[in-house]
C-alpha cells in the first residue's frame, strides 16, 4: 500500500535526504519532497501499524534538532 505523510518543516534538499534515510529501514519506496512538505512511501503493514512506526520514528527527531513532526498520515 502506498502510504503518504505531511512534513511541514522540511526545507531543503538535505531533509529530503534525511527523510529517506530515516524511513527506508522500514518502509520502501520512501520518496520525499520538501516543497510540497510531502514524503511518500509503501508498505505491507497496517496504517495502525505504520503509525506506531512513524511516532516512534519522529519521537527520535524531537529528541534532536532539528524538530520533525508528521501529520496527515493517509493512503495514497
């Protein structure tokens, strides 16, 4: 299932890449785009499921900076 997140403080180039780097452990295809605030992904796995993961992912990123947070997570 194709999965889609909004990322409102991506910026730039290098949050695209960090985003990638960050999700692909656990999801595939992970796409990102820092002008539209949007990363895309897929996965096998539940929205429930996806959820956990992505909270546990971002719970990381308020620990350090710079500060994520996602938003709007839906099927594509």
């Amino acid at each position: 299932m194709k999965y889609s997140i909004t990322v409102p403080e991506m910026h730039c180039n290098g949050c695209d890449g960090l985003m990638q780097v960050t999700l692909e452990d656990d999801f595939q295809n992970v796409k990102a785009n820092h002008l539209k605030h949007i990363v895309v992904f897929e996965s096998e796995e539940s929205i429930e499921s996806v959820r956990v993961k992505l909270s546990k992912l971002f719970e990381e990123f308020s620990e350090k900076e710079p500060y994520y947070t996602f938003t709007n997570l839906k099927y594509e």
